[in-house]
C-alpha cells in the first residue's frame, strides 16, 4: 500500500471514530424547542388535511354541478365527515414535573 494510501484511510477511520462519540444530552430549553417545533409539525399536517378535504368537496360538487347540469346519470355522494378547522396554532408546554424533594429518608 502506498503511503498517501495509508494516510488516507488513518484519516478516515478516525473521523469515523467522531462521528460515534455521544453527544451531551440537550438542554430543557432544547428540548422545549424540539417539542414546540413537533407539535407545529403535527398542526401543519392538520391545516394539510384540511385544505385537502376542502378541495376534495369543491372538486365533489363541481363534478355533480357538471354532471347535473348534463343530464349524465351519477350515483349518490357518499356520506363523509365534514372538514375539522385546525384554527391558529397555539402551543402550551407541558407543566414540568415537580422535583423530588431531598427531605425523604
């Protein structure tokens, strides 16, 4: 093996040792950041499924609007639940848990 070679491979093999050193556990407000931002994601995917089912009834009726209009022979809509509004986003952190107290023998 060449010696450039060698160098090369030291060079990987211990950068590859870095990346499975432990990281220090986060921070409370880290961890209240990650959980705000999980719980915004969670919102998002409600406005999401909200504007879909919204264009999916506007689409619905367009279709039976279109249909009725030319006289084509349709089978009745199906009965599905109406679209929830998620409203504005609105986070409250979970209360944090009382420590333990030192006085317990």
């Amino acid at each position: 093996m060449k010696p450039a070679h060698l160098v090369l491979v030291c060079c990987a093999l211990s950068l590859g040792a870095a990346a499975w050193a432990k990281l220090p556990p986060p921070s409370p407000e880290a961890k209240a950041k990650a959980e705000e931002a999980a719980a915004k994601g969670k919102w998002g995917d409600k406005v999401a499924a909200y504007q879909l089912c919204q264009a999916q009834n506007k689409v619905a009726a367009d279709y039976y609007a279109h249909a009725k209009q030319q006289g084509e022979p349709t089978q009745p809509p199906v009965a599905t639940p109406a679209c929830v509004d998620p409203g504005p986003f609105a986070y409250a952190p979970p209360e944090a848990a009382p420590a333990p107290s030192a006085d317990k023998k």
